[in-house]
C-alpha cells in the first residue's frame, strides 16, 4: 500500500512537471497553429541556464531560477522574431512551421552541448534523506516541487479565466482574425504567450534537473510525453494539458508495478496511440 | 460629412485583384447597402476597408485620415466597427467575455460597465444569456452577439457583412430592425447584403458592385426601382 501510495507521489512529480510545460505547448498551440517541437528544449536551455547561474556563477538558488526564467523568456521571445514572426507574416502552414521547429529544437540541443558538454550535470545541493510523513518518503525539494506546480497551475488558470490578457489569448486562440477586428493586439498576446510558455518550460526544466539531473537530451526525451499530455487533454486546450500531464506523468509511475521500469516511457506512447484511435480530439476536445 | 471614402481601390488575394479600382463614400448617420453577385467583391472590400487585406492601392479615408495599410486593432481605436460574415463570435468565450473583447481598448471598468448596459439595452437577449458560451448560442443569438461585440466601442462607422445569412425570415427582420435602431443612435452603417432588395429598403443609398467596380450608386428606392437594376441584381 505505501509503495503504490510512493509511486503516487513520483506520479504527481513527473506528471506536474509534463503537465506544466504542456501548457505552454498548448497555449503556442492554440495562437500560433504552432506544434513546437523545439518546446522540450526550451526546457533544456530553462534548465542549463539555471545551471549557469547557481553553479557556475554562484548565485542563490531563488536567485538563479528566477534568472534562468527571466532568460529563457526572453530567448523565447528573440526565436519568435528571428523564426516564427517572419513565417508568421508570409502564413506559413503547419508543416512548414512544424519542421522548422525541429530545425530549432537541434539548433538548441547542440548548442547546449556546444557549451556545456554532454555530461549529466546537477545542481549540486545536498541531497537528503528525505522525511517520513505517514511512512512516505518525500524529500523537501519534491515537496517544493509539488506546491510550486500546484500554485503555478492556480496562477495559470486565474490568468485565463479573469485578467484581460488570459481573455485576450483565449480569444486569439479561438479566431486571430476576429480579435483584431475586436481591438485586441495580437501580436503583443503571441509576445506574452511565448513569455508565459517558456517560463513554465523553464520551470519545469529546474524542477526536473532538482528531482533527477540536467542533461543535454533532457528535454527532447521528455517532448513525447509533453506532446502525449496536450493530445490527450485536446490540443489548445490549458485544462486539458494540466490533467493530460498528470494521467501521463501517473502512468507512467505507477506502469512499473506491472512492467519492467525502463518501459516507462513506451506508455506515453501507448497512451498517444490509442487516444488518437479513439478519440483523436482529446478527452476534453469538441468533435 | 463623408465619413468614408474609398477612391480607386485595388485590392484581392496573392495574384488575383478582386476589386479592381473602386471608389465610394459613406455620409455621416447614414445606412450604405451594398450589393452585387457572388465575386463581385463585396466581402474583399469590408475585409479591405478594415485592414484584413493590404491594399495594393487607393486611398481609404476615415474622418480625414488615410487608413489604408493600417492594421484592424488600429482602425478600431479610430471608430470603426466591423461584423464579419462568418466565424463573427468567439465559441469558447462567454456572452459576456466576448462583449468585452469587443470593449478591450477600454481599460476603465467602469466606462466599460457603460458600453455593456448600452448593448444590453439595444439587445436584451444578450444580458440574458451573458454567462452562456457563444458556442451555445442559436443563430439568431449570435448574429445578435457578433453585433453587440462591435458596438461595445460606440463605432461612428459600422461595417456588417451579410448579417442576415443563414437566418431564418422571422430573424433577419429582427436583426434589421436592430440595425435600424443602431443607425437611429448616430452610428452610420454601411451593409453587404444577399438580401438585396431588404437590404435597399431600409437604406438611404445603395452600390451595386460588379467584377470589383461599382456599376450602380443611388438612393435606396432608385436603385429597387431601376429597371436594369432589377434585371441583373435583383431576379426580375
């Protein structure tokens, strides 16, 4: 019982963490027709950056991450204008934008080897025992990581469903045209957006990095899953990308009770298959 | 006083001109009814005036200010409102979201607290159904939406493409008696129509456009009673 209660516990990490960088997918998604696959890199970089400046520059840790997502932020703005703001004008279609992101998630991976190398990498802090509560063992970075997503997917949902940005960008997502018909600057929500989405990649990129290491492939080995969480949740869809991420990320976890651990990541895949056999538009999508 | 005027317009989609010089005007209060066959460029020019497409020349002359070549956001800030013909409401977004999308230049709540009780007043079935996604809505309903969506700004110029298509005879009297009373407020309409010989009645003047060009200009009741008119754009 406490063991299935544990792999609930790596369940709900891994799945926040799928769950907060499908987000930003989705939310790219559903203004841009953009299907990023560059997106789990973004996460990579997120992560590296908070690297550089913890370890390599010293700075404090709240420190260091609050810097690496301010950065990765504005990378994700200067891709825009350097990539898909150009496309952008000339309506490129989703295969040409969709392969132009793969071009960008290699320009980034290696890069990031570039500088950094292809060691596995971490952060460097202690790492503990970990606490017992009711014969779970739950280290207090697992536990930051578990409030920190839960609060973030709070912040998330509040910012689409009450501030005048989080209408803006639903609006855009459910017709461009007619948004600025309406007034609204879309060209300044799509700069929001990408801030939005590449600070949770970020985020979930330092979170990933905590639980387990930082390595070049980080990222691009976690796209899948991403990916699996927003068709399952319906593409475009913020909601469906949080509980898409969480039954993935728990599947996954909770897949080596009955299969060999280092299957874990064919379920995602096995998931993907069959909601796109069965119900193509997601659990939450309209037909 | 000209509100509008558009002199020598070209304009189309990647090689093909649809409009091919066209020039008309629109006065100040009044309603404007356009129409012409499919492919006369009737939806290319609302699109065209709004900013939707660039122009490839000619001049659009809002209250004195060239707009041709600026973007919708823009030409919205200058009062002018525009109800396309399809896709014309936001699906996921409430009744209530969607009023105030079309109020999101306005950051003052309470100033946009106006503008709802003022659209509420000209379409109540809208402040019933506020909290209802647009998705939900009957035809009718959002037609009556889209047009409350564009009039959260008080525009002085209303562009309505084909607010009666797809709507049930009961319903486009209902829409144009709304857009009678939009015009009775001060705002001056201009109207694309299939609905030729309706959309003549109620209008002041009225172009009739052909392969881009217009062919005809008059008062409403000329135009209807036109005989070459009547041969060619209104069936007889």
């Amino acid at each position: 019982m406490q063991g299935l209660l544990q792999y609930v516990v790596n369940g709900l990490i891994l799945g926040g963490i799928i769950g907060l960088t499908a987000i930003g997918l989705t939310l790219v998604y559903g203004i841009l027709r953009l299907a990023n696959f560059a997106h789990g890199d973004y996460l990579t970089i997120g992560a590296y950056l908070a690297y550089l400046y913890s370890v390599t520059l010293g700075m404090s840790m709240p420190a260091a991450f609050a810097a690496a997502i301010a950065s990765s932020a504005a990378m994700a703005v200067a891709i825009d204008r350097m990539v898909w703001r150009p496309m952008r004008r000339r309506r490129a279609g989703l295969i040409p934008l969709l392969i132009t992101s793969i071009g960008v998630a290699f320009v980034l991976r290696n890069l990031v080897i570039l500088l950094w190398g292809n060691a596995i990498r971490t952060y460097g802090y202690v790492v503990e025992e970990g606490m017992e509560i009711y014969g779970l063992r739950i280290t207090a970075v697992q536990l930051w990581i578990l409030v920190s997503v839960f609060l973030l997917m709070f912040l998330v949902h509040y910012l689409l469903t009450y501030t005048r940005l989080g209408k803006a960008m639903r609006a855009a997502a459910d017709n461009t045209d007619l948004a600025e018909v309406s007034g609204i600057d879309v060209e300044g929500v799509i700069t929001r957006t990408w801030l939005i989405a590449a600070a949770l990649a970020c985020t979930g990129g330092i979170m990933l990095g905590l639980d387990t290491h930082i390595k070049p492939i980080m990222g691009w080995s976690l796209l899948l899953p991403i990916f699996a969480a927003v068709i399952l949740g319906g593409i475009g869809n913020p909601y469906g990308a949080i509980a898409g991420g969480m039954i993935i990320g728990m599947s996954q976890e909770l897949s080596v009770i009955v299969i060999p651990a280092h299957y874990k990541p064919a379920v995602s895949f096995a998931i993907m298959i069959a909601i796109l056999f069965l119900r193509p538009e997601g659990l939450f999508g309209r037909r | 006083m000209r509100i509008l005027t558009v002199e020598d317009l070209v304009s189309g989609y990647r090689d093909v001109d649809i409009l091919k010089g066209l020039s008309l005007h629109i006065e100040e209060g009044e309603i404007v009814a356009i129409i012409g066959p499919n492919g006369a460029g009737k939806s290319t020019l609302m699109k065209t005036v709004f900013g939707l497409i660039r122009p490839r020349s000619g001049r659009i002359v809002f209250r004195d200010r060239d707009i041709a070549g600026l973007k919708p956001d823009r030409i919205v800030r200058l009062g002018m409102g525009y109800v396309p013909q399809r896709d014309n409401v936001f699906p996921s977004l409430t009744v209530l979201e969607n009023l105030e999308m079309g109020a999101f230049i306005i950051e003052d709540r309470r100033e946009l607290e106006r503008s709802l009780q003022r659209v509420y007043e000209l379409l109540p079935v809208l402040e019933r159904r506020s909290r209802e996604r647009a998705r939900n809505l009957s035809g009718g309903e959002q037609q009556m939406l889209a047009i409350g969506r564009a009039m959260m700004l008080e525009p002085a110029l209303l562009l309505l493409d084909e607010p009666s298509a797809g709507l049930a005879p009961a319903l486009v009297d209902s829409v144009f008696d709304r857009i009678r009373e939009i015009s009775s407020g001060g705002t001056a309409v201009a109207i694309v129509e299939q609905n030729a010989r309706k959309a003549l009645a109620m209008a002041d003047r009225g172009y009739v456009l052909d392969m881009g060009r217009t062919r005809f200009e008059g008062r409403g009741e000329e135009l209807l009673d036109n005989e070459e008119v009547k041969r060619l754009y209104l069936g007889g």
